[in-house]
DNA sequence: CTGAAAGCGCTAACAT
DNA sequence: ATGTTAGCGCTTTCAG
C-alpha cells in the first residue's frame, strides 16, 4: 500500500532543475516580489515541465492556517442547509476564505462531535450546526480554535452561538392558523426524542400559541417522524386512513410540509379551503410550490452575515472575551396555503 | 495578526507533562498496542488536562494522505447536487472515507479548475463535476492524484470520467412528448453559450427527438436562462406573454420545470391536459410535487457507485492504466405531468 | 536578488 | 514497554 513517491514532485526537484534554491522556488510560486525576472522564467519553466503543485499540507503546517472554513451540518440533502451553504460560502469569499461543507449525520451525536471537533485543525474555523448534542459534551471541548455554533436553543457553552428564533417562529404560525378560524392543527415532523432540538422548539412553540388561544391540542395531531418528503406525505396519509380529523397542518419544516401537500392533493382535500398549511424554513422551494408555501422565515440574510461576521472576528481577533449568543428573528411568509387574516 | 503560539497545545507538551516522550504519547492516542496501563493513563490523564487536540495538517505531511475526498461541484444549492453529495459520503464512508463538498461556481471555467486542482493535494481524491471546462485546460493538468470527472460529454482526458447520458436521456423525454401529441415543444434553461456542456447536450437530444419524428423546432420555443426556480418561472411567463404558443415543456432540469409547473399553474393551464411538463435529473422533490413531475432518471444509484468504485481503486493502486469512461443509461420516469403512451 | 539553516508537529524505524 | 533519530515539504528568519 505505499505511495509512488517517485512520482511526487517536491519543490526541492523544481529548484534542482532549475538550479535555484527551494527558497527562490516559493518565492516565485508565492509571487513574492524580489525574484529576477529570468530566474522566475527558469522556475516557472520547470515547474510546468515537471508538473509541480504545492503540497499544501506542509504549507499548512508551516502556515498555521489553512484558509478554509469547515461547515458542519447534519445532512447535505437538505435544501435548507444546501442554501445555508451556498449563501456562506459566498460570504466567505469576500474574505479570502473557502467554505467546505461536511456532513455529521445528524441525530447521531457521538460521530457530530467526533467529526467536528477532530478535525478542528483543519480549518481555520468551523461552523457547527448542532442538532441533537449534550451541552455537556460541547463543555468538556478543549478548543480556542474559532467555533461558531447554530441552531438551537441557547447552550451554555462558550461558543459563539446564533440561532433562529425557533419557538417564536412556530407560535407565530401555529397562532396565524388558530387566529384563521382552525381548531385541529396537526403538527408534523421532528422525532420525539425530549431535548432541546429543534423539533422540540418548534413543537413548545406550537403548544405556546395554543394555549394563548386557550385552544386545546389533540395529542392524536401530533405526528412525529424524520424530516424527509417521504415522512411528511406519509404523516399526512396515517391521519387520513385513521380518520382523525383535521383543519390545518403545522409542518416542522418546509420539505414535509411538501410531503404534506402532496398527500392532501392526492386526499382531492383543498388547500387552505379545506386544510391549511404552513411550513418552516422558506427554503427557496417554497414560493415555487403549487400553491406557494407559506411559512417561517427564520432570516436567512441575517443569519449569515451574523455567522460571518463572528467566524472572521474570531479568526483574525483571536478568541474573544464572551461568547456572543444572537437570536434572529424569525417572520411568517404569507403565501397561497394559508387563508389570511379577516 | 501573529497567532498566540502559548495557546497550541502541541504533543510535545502533553509529553512533557506526562513524563514521557512523544512517541509514547503518539502510541496511546492511536491506539497502538504496546503502551504499559498505566503509561496510558498519565498520557491520557494529561491530555484532558491541556486540551490537547492532534495537529491535522502535520499528520497528514506525515502520513501522505488525508482520508477525505472533496466533491467539487457547481453549486451546493442544486438538489441533483446536494443529493448527488450525500449518496457519495454514505459510499465513501464505508471505505473510511469523509467527503467534503465545496463549491467551483459554475460557468467561470478559471476559478473551476484553479480551485479543484489547487486543492488536489489537500485530499486523497477529487471528485470533480465539470461543467464547462475546456477539454484543453484538463488536458494540461499535471497530475497523477486521483480524479474522477463527473458530467458532461465524452473528454479527451486522461482522467476517468463518469456521465450520465444527457443525449439519450433527453431524446427519450422530447420523443414522449412527441408520440403522445405534442407539435410545439418549449425548452427551458440552460445557458446559450455553445461547448459541449450540459445543456448543448440535452438540446442536442431535443433536437434529436425533434428529427425522428419529423417534427419541425420553432426556435422561439427555445427559451434559455439560468438554472434556477426564477427562471423555470420567467421563461414560462415569457412564452406566454409573448403569445407563443406550445403544448408541451422540456425543462432541461427538475428545478426549472418546478418554476415552469408554477408559471402554468398561475396561468391556469391544466398540467398535461394543456401542456405536458417533463424534467431532467429526477430529484427527489419530483416526485412530491403536485402534480409529480416526469423526469428523466439519470440512474443515480449507479452512478454514485461508479464514482465511488472508481476512485477508490485508484487511490488505493495508484494510477491505473487506461481511463475509464463511463456512460450510465438515462431512463424516463412517468408521473404526472405527462400523459401516457396511448 | 538569492541562499542556508532551522523548524512547524507528527510518526516510521530503529534502538534500548 | 518506552525513547531517539530522522525527516515529511514547506516557509520564516537571517546572511550573503
């Protein structure tokens, strides 16, 4: 299983072949400033004819740094993280910094952290969306290496921290729904396992609006699953075949929501005549869907200029004093699958 | 800007600390075997007691690898992207392999190839998507990393190359709009400059469908744009201002036909009753819209195994002797947006 | 303008 | 069972 490294091609054989030091060689590769124009020539010429790259885990080690930023999220297939993605990364431009993307696997916690924070040194930050971890384990972290956390609910932790306003985003629509005259809103999405995730705040936030319009909830509504299209159509589909009703359905996020849709479409139940629908996220989907989604806008602008701005300071600052925690507002989208307010 | 050197635990400290010598310290922390018991516990012991985290970047010099594959594609937002990621991370990873995704940005042949192969050494293999690079620019690539090329047309490259087949795939899809009635055939997205990328290719297979069926191509239906929603939606709007009349859609991707499936939608057109819709790269929202899309089904199972099958045989043997290319079958997925075969 | 020396943090190979 | 030596490929001093 050993490498060829015959076929590796150092500096060092560059600055051989074209009878310089190594030092000359990176400081042409580098476009330093005091080389001769005809020595550069030679370099250049030599580097091409041996087909030179730099091996940049060794200018890393030297470096210190590697101008790359790790975003860590539970899945790459969800729009809402693909988006996230795509809007950081072009924010991470504007400072010389890639953003690479990799995924935890959600639920499973050991492997996030693990992943996460091993790698660390990677990069030269990490952007963690922390879906299901133990504080705990976010405690005994031993790491001033610059970390940016979002996603849920405040954790003590001494990681910057910013977050969508997950409850308040959910008692909005849940309260919208009940203010338009529904009294069986099924909530759909997010496994049931306690915590402190974000199915769990956004179900507290449903439970909120209910009980400020003093409407009871059903627990038989309550149809909780994984957050796949699959999961949201099949939610919708166990309700019906069990003939529990229902005026409105509360999606945890936008792609069951989907899922949704497409159950009542086949049902021929009506949207919102018939059954409202509201989801989270407005993925950018959303507006495009027949009829056009409503839903929770957790502020995806803001949301990457905070993570951004608190990634670089603590890249080029060093670690901070305290830790910032920043929520951002979420608002409601109204679209075509809600029935408006009078 | 000079990094506070005292906050880098590095092993020598925790050897230091511990009493022992780094080599010792290296054994426990990867689980080599012969470390005395209680040896272990004061590397351990000390290692919590500092933080200390392994330096990735000088493992790597060291080791010569990394054990990740970066995924290199256009954009992240794409679902066919996206999806395409997190099939290849469940296959890789069962090789011991992390895939990290980043993004080229598409079209800007420049930055696409600066980025991918600049980066070559930071990975065990490079998975890269091309998208509109010039078959002259990959040729003068020095390197014998391991690369799998994914999309387009046949390359002169030296390189393995895995595609799906754009060309049939799109005849197969214009060809049932055609047998089953449709006379004007609007195509939608995909950028005009000719080369030999994606969408020259799935108009080629357009116009294909188009010769064999002796069905003259009104080039006013021919309406090219970017890929995403928004344009799906104005090309739709576009036609239909302009009174241009068509009875069927060919979008050359699924996320445009979502745009166009809205535009008819608000139109009142009846999807296919009035116009048949049918995609290309079935994702996995095609199924879930309302109603489901036709698509073509670029045989994603298959794919991402040849990828994978590919890259791991030459990182692990080294360069192989010829380069593989590989055509994976396209096959057309009827829901409902078309109208059945007779 | 160019070069020599030293060392980033780690581990394979060889002592002990 | 543990330590010593050497060096991965690069770049930062500091000398020419």
């Amino acid at each position: 299983m050993r490498q060829k490294a015959s076929t590796v091609v150092t500096m060092a054989d560059v600055a051989r072949s074209a009878g310089v030091s190594t030092m000359t060689v990176s400081n042409v590769i580098n476009g330093r400033p005091r080389v001769g124009a005809e020595t550069k020539e030679r370099v250049l010429a030599a580097i091409g004819e041996l087909g030179y790259q730099v091996n940049l885990a060794a200018r890393h080690l030297r470096a210190g740094r590697t101008g790359v930023v790790g975003l860590a999220v539970p899945e790459l297939e969800n729009p809402y993280f693909a988006q996230l993605a795509g809007r950081l990364a072009d924010r991470f431009e504007a400072h010389d910094l890639r953003v690479v993307v990799e995924r935890t696997g959600a639920s499973r916690e050991r492997e996030m952290e693990a992943v996460a924070f091993s790698r660390l040194r990677m990069y030269d930050g990490l952007i963690l969306s922390v879906v299901d971890i133990d504080p705990a384990e976010l405690g005994q972290l031993r790491t001033d290496a610059p970390v940016v956390l979002i996603g849920e609910r405040a954790l003590p932790s001494r990681f910057d921290h910013v977050m969508m306003d997950n409850v308040d985003g959910a008692r909005q629509a849940t309260a919208h729904l009940l203010a338009t005259g529904a009294r069986r809103v099924a909530m759909l999405g997010g496994e049931p396992d306690g915590a402190a995730n974000m199915p769990a705040l956004r179900a507290e936030g449903y439970a909120l609006a209910h009980a400020e319009a003093a409407v009871p909830v059903d627990p038989r509504l309550n149809i909780r699953s994984s957050f796949r299209l699959q999961d949201g159509y099949e939610g919708i589909r166990a309700l019906l075949d069990r003939g529990i009703g229902f005026d409105a359905v509360f999606a945890l996020n936008d792609v069951v929501a989907m899922g949704a849709l497409r159950a009542l479409a086949d049902a021929g139940l009506r949207v919102p005549a018939d059954v409202q629908v509201i989801g989270f996220d407005d993925i950018d989907e959303a507006a495009y869907l027949v009829p056009a989604l409503s839903t929770v806008s957790p502020g995806h602008a803001e949301m990457a200029d905070r993570i951004t701005a608190l990634l670089t300071a603590q890249i080029t600052d060093g670690p901070t004093g305290e830790p910032q925690e920043i929520v951002v507002p979420a608002r409601l989208v109204h679209r075509a699958t809600t029935t408006p307010l009078s």
